[in-house]
C-alpha cells in the first residue's frame, strides 16, 4: 500500500519533527511544502528531501498530487488554511489548537463531512502510550481513585516572537492550556463540568501567564499552570489515595513513574524517537478506513476544548490584567 502524500503548510519548528516521525510510521510521506516566502520554502524543502515547495499556501493546496494537508502555520491561520484545503478536497490533519473560536472548528468539520473528508486537531498527547498506560492503571484502582491532578508547562516565546501577537493567537492560553484538558478528559474518561482561569500580561498584548481549574464530571481537579516568563518544571502529577502518577514533560512524555504510598516504584510507558508518529499512524488508519473523524479526537473533544479556551478568554478584559 503507498504511503498518504502529505503535503506540509508552514516550515515551523515542529514541521522537522512532523516529517520525520511521517516517515518512519512508513504510512506517510512529505511530497510538497509551502512557506510565505518562496525561497524558504525550497530552501527546506533540499533540507528535507521534499519533492515539491510553493511560496504561498494556496498553491500548495491546489496541488492534486496530494492527499492530506498538514496545517502548522501560526495559530490565526489554521482556520483558514484548514478550509482551504478542504475546499480542494485534501484530507486536514490541523495542529493545536485547532482554531481560535469553536464556531470555526464546528464549520470546519461541516465542509469535511459535506465533502467526504477526513479532519481531525493533531493533539498527540492522547495518542502516547504511556497516557493509555496511565488510563489502564487508574481504571484497575491498584493506586485507589485519583483526586487532584497538577500540571505545569513552561516555554520561551523567543523562538516564535508571534506567541507575543493576540492577533496572530500567541499567549499561553492557546499555546498549551489545550494538551491539558485532552489529557484529564481522555485518562479519566469523564467530561469538563466547570473551569475557570486568571491570567497576567507583561508589556506584550497577549497572556504570559495563565491558570486554568478545572472539575470533572467524576469529582477530580486538575489545574494546569503555563507560563512564558520562567522555566519551570515541566510535570504533571496524578494523586490518588494509595499514590500518585509523575508524568514529566507530559504533553510528549515517554515515560512516567507511579510511587505507591507503600515505597514501591513502578515505571510505565515506552521508549521512542519520534513522539508524533503515535497520532500519525492513527490519523493515517482512519484516512485509509475511509472515517470522517477520529475516535479518539473527534469533533466533540476538539469543540469542547476550544470552547472552554475561548469562554476563560472572554473573561479576561485585556485592558486590566
């Protein structure tokens, strides 16, 4: 069977990676990339081994050799790259967040189904094995049941000076607050009943740091720190009544380290080069089973998310924080 043609919207940081793990999933290839500046774009693509560059997204799109447009552009473009690709009748694998407003993300999915194509937000964190590991182990109530979950993520804008831009949908928030709802609702296997968040803004117009609370439906917390400014330790942790979960790195953790009440110490999860290839070789079954939506990250998980991200925004009044 020939692996799916990709073709590649944006030469961002995580596009490198994209394509790597596409190639070694041996069910995809990169055939085209396209840049805002031509030059760049075939400047990466001799990087990259790729076929084909363009010097706009729209000419990449057109392209009728391929079958599944990757978007990775800032966040303020995925909507419409995301459309247009649909439009030409590509498949979308979307980076997070998804959109910016859950109104884009249901119409989006729309078009897909009108058009018999498959969509779906490129959330890897749900896809990591050690996360199904850590749903396994929380459902056979070996640490009891879990209470409280504690996640903090930290990144320096530095290398993407757009995450300054609440034009361009930079801030905290929609940088990282999306892998920590995915992740509570798929490893307790229960929706987001209530949230609410704060935040604080530097010189920049956008939210440097954020907090976000959330409840369960089955009773947990979980509150999820992101911050711009410092580099803090990047964990989560699962606390239970006979335990907790450590998890670092969690939205690409290979690994994560279970410490009973007892002084047992058991390690889950598995090693790997490439962390996307996970969501990659999943996205790539449903194409090739002809599934409109994913499972696992279908329309209802990405919608939901993107409304609890944009209902804590609505709250912030810029001009204050």
């Amino acid at each position: 069977m020939k692996p799916l043609r990709y073709g590649i919207i944006s030469t961002a940081s995580i596009v490198p990676r994209f394509i790597a793990a596409l190639r070694e999933s041996g069910s995809g290839d990169a055939v085209a990339i396209a840049s805002r500046s031509a030059d760049k774009a075939a400047l990466n693509a001799a990087e990259w081994d790729i076929a084909r560059s363009y010097g706009s997204y729209d000419e990449l799109a057109a392209d009728d050799s391929i079958d599944v447009v990757y978007v990775a552009p800032i966040n303020s473009e995925h909507y419409r790259c995301a459309k247009m690709a649909l439009e030409h009748g590509r498949h979308v694998v979307c980076e997070k967040p998804f959109t910016l407003r859950s109104s884009e993300a249901r119409e989006l999915f729309a078009i897909a189904r009108e058009r018999g194509l498959f969509i779906a937000e490129a959330q890897k964190a749900v896809f990591l094995p050690v996360m199904s590991d850590i749903k396994r182990l929380l459902a056979s109530e070996r640490l009891g049941r879990a209470h409280f979950m504690d996640m903090t993520s930290s990144c320096s804008p530095s290398y993407n000076e757009w995450l300054h831009s609440r034009e361009a949908g930079g801030g905290a928030l929609y940088g990282n607050a999306g892998y920590a709802i995915h992740i509570a609702k798929f490893i307790f296997g229960a929706g987001i009943t209530a949230y609410s968040g704060l935040c604080t803004k530097g010189d920049s117009a956008v939210d440097e740091q954020c907090a976000l609370c959330l409840r369960l439906g089955n009773g947990i917390m979980a509150i999820s720190k992101i911050s711009t400014n410092v580099m803090a330790e990047n964990k989560a942790v699962i606390y239970c009544d006979k335990g907790r979960i450590e998890i670092a790195d969690y939205w690409k953790a290979r690994y994560a380290t279970v410490r009973f009440n007892s002084g047992d110490i058991q390690t889950l999860g598995e090693p790997c080069d490439h962390e996307l290839i996970y969501e990659i070789e999943h996205f790539n079954r449903c194409i090739r089973d002809g599934l409109p939506q994913s499972p696992i990250m279908d329309e209802a998980a990405t919608v939901s998310a993107i409304e609890i991200m944009e209902d804590i925004q609505k709250g912030w009044s810029y001009s204050d924080i």
